[in-house]
C-alpha cells in the first residue's frame, strides 16, 4: 500500500468509497479526512458493510492487524467513526439490519450476534448480545446468512444446514425455532419474499419455505413448497459445485449471483413448474433422474461467466472480450 493509503501509525490499510448509484460517482466530502475517501481503519480486507435503514451510519467489518475482524460503525456524512470494537470472530459473512433500524445483525465463523444502537449510545462494548443456538445444532458452528420475519425477528442460516429462529427469551436471545436439513452442507443465503422464504445451499438448490410465526414461536414445521437446482445454469465441470453466493429481491424476481460467476434471474411464482431436462442431465448415463437434471423454466441467464473455460472456443483459444458487428 502507498503511503496515502496506510493508518495513522502508518500501517497499510484499506479504504472505504462512497458511490452514488445514481450518478455512479464517488461522493467527495469535504469533512472527511482524505478527499473521496471516508476510512482507512481496517488493515487487510472489507469482509461485510451495510448502511442502517436511516441511511446515516455505515456498519463495516475488517481484519486488524492480527488477523482478527473488528466492527466499526461510522457517521459516513461527518467521516468520523462513532465506534469500533472487536468482532469477536476470525471471519465476518453478512451484516444485516432489522426492520426497526435500531438493531443489527452479526453472521460470523463464531456464530450469531446481535448489537442495538441504544444501548451502543451509552457504552458500545456493551451494545451486542450473543445469540444462543447449541441446544438445536449441537456443536459450534458459522453462522453465513440473515433475514427477518415480519415481526423482525432474526432467521439465520447456518454451517449444519439448520435455519434458525431467534427470539427474546428474557434478556437473551435464543433460537426458539429451526429447520434441521434445510440443506445438505451450509445454508449459503436467505432472502423474504412475498411468496415465502427463499433459502439457498452448498447442495445447489434454491428452496421456497411456507412458514407462520406469532413472534415468539413457529406455530407449524415449515414446508418446502417449491425448489429448483442451480447445477445446470453452472460452468462445465462445476455442475457438483455451484450454490448461490447473494440473492435479492423484487418484483416478484429473485436475483441470483452463483458461485461460478452467473447472474440468474428466478420467477418465484413459478419455480418448480416447468421442467425440461438440461443439457448436464442429458449427459449423465444411468441412474435415477433427479431435481439437478432438469433446468427450470423459472430461471433465466442474465450474465454468464466471462473466464476460465466459458471464454475458450472449441479449438481451445480464448474469445475476445469484444466483438465489433461491421
């Protein structure tokens, strides 16, 4: 890192922009300490950010020197941290606020947290609690993934494959719900919908939850009331090892950002459907047909992959990055 670009004790650091989505420029302040720049607090990496519902504080998370993640919650207009502490995690994955603006939501490797700006207001390490969840997964584990009910209580996707429900229980905060297997291996994403919970996994399948909560509790098991596969929308060879990496909503669409590189576009209405067998499934010699050979007619390419074999023609050389008509 250049010299402009290290801490005050001059180790290097990474910096923090601020972009107008609108304009798709950079907001240049005045205020802050170096022109187009708000911080240069973390050292190594930006691992999770997100604005609060109010669009005033900025929640980052970074590695410290030591390898360590620490939390820092900026006023982003002024340019001045209000505070930062540790994460207390090696590695952060999502950060998320609740409906109500007054409380965020910490998915880390060392499992869920979760910090209220009153009580950061009059002693920030004491602004979190740490949500408890052993007595339904067993054994320690990441928390990757959050999303709220309509009341704003925290859903949480986890390392076993549970997707959990927490609730106020008293002064702490517990999973007071689940579903077990939600995924073979981690459960990767969680979006709202309007239809239902979308809920994605290391097994390559977007999942649709029916669920009712009271705000305090599941009232039923949830069930699956639709699913489709994501392997056959994957790179050639990746077909065992592809799983959504972020999911948003609107509209009714689901947008799918995959771990080789896809931009996928899903009907939620329509998931599960129409079938028609892919070109993987058609491939594959015996055995029985299952949900990953057939390509769903919800689903639609938005953006395919633009490296590694996606951008070699059948003689095996690269195609070009641009291709003039004329």
């Amino acid at each position: 890192a250049s010299r402009e670009r290290r801490t005050p004790e001059g180790r290097p650091s990474c910096t923090i922009m601020i972009w107008n989505v609108e304009t798709r420029e950079r907001t240049l302040s005045p205020e802050w300490p170096s022109r187009g720049v708000l911080s240069r607090i973390h050292q190594q990496r930006i691992e999770a950010m997100e604005f609060d519902r109010t669009g005033q504080f900025l929640v980052t998370y970074g590695d410290k020197e030591d390898g360590t993640t620490m939390i820092c919650v900026y006023d982003w207009k002024s340019g001045k941290p209000w505070f930062h502490l540790s994460a207390g995690a090696s590695v952060v994955h999502m950060v998320k606020h609740a409906p109500g603006g007054n409380i965020f939501v910490q998915c880390s490797d060392r499992g869920v947290r979760f910090y209220d700006y009153a009580r950061a207001k009059i002693a920030p390490d004491s602004s979190f609690t740490t949500g408890g969840y052993l007595s339904v997964t067993k054994k320690p584990t990441a928390a990757l993934a959050v999303e709220f009910t309509e009341q704003g209580q925290a859903i949480v996707g986890m390392g076993t494959g549970h997707i959990l429900f927490f609730a106020n229980k008293g002064t702490e905060i517990k999973a007071v719900g689940s579903i077990k297997a939600a995924h073979a291996g981690r459960v990767t994403c969680l979006e709202q919908c309007a239809e239902g919970l979308v809920s994605a996994g290391d097994d390559g399948l977007l999942k649709l939850w029916r669920y009712e909560w009271d705000g305090t509790a599941l009232l039923s098991q949830p069930i699956v009331i639709a699913q489709v596969s994501l392997r056959p929308y994957a790179v050639q060879g990746y077909h065992d090892r592809v799983w959504a990496t972020s999911l948003d909503y609107l509209d009714g669409r689901l947008v799918v950002a995959t771990s080789t590189n896809h931009i996928l576009m899903v009907v939620v209405s329509e998931m599960g459907r129409s079938t028609r067998r892919s070109a993987a499934g058609s491939s594959r010699r015996g055995g029985a047909e299952s949900i990953h050979d057939r390509a769903d007619d919800s689903v639609s390419v938005v953006a395919a992959p633009h490296s590694g074999e996606a951008r070699r023609q059948p003689d095996g050389s690269l195609y070009g990055n641009i291709a003039l008509n004329g």
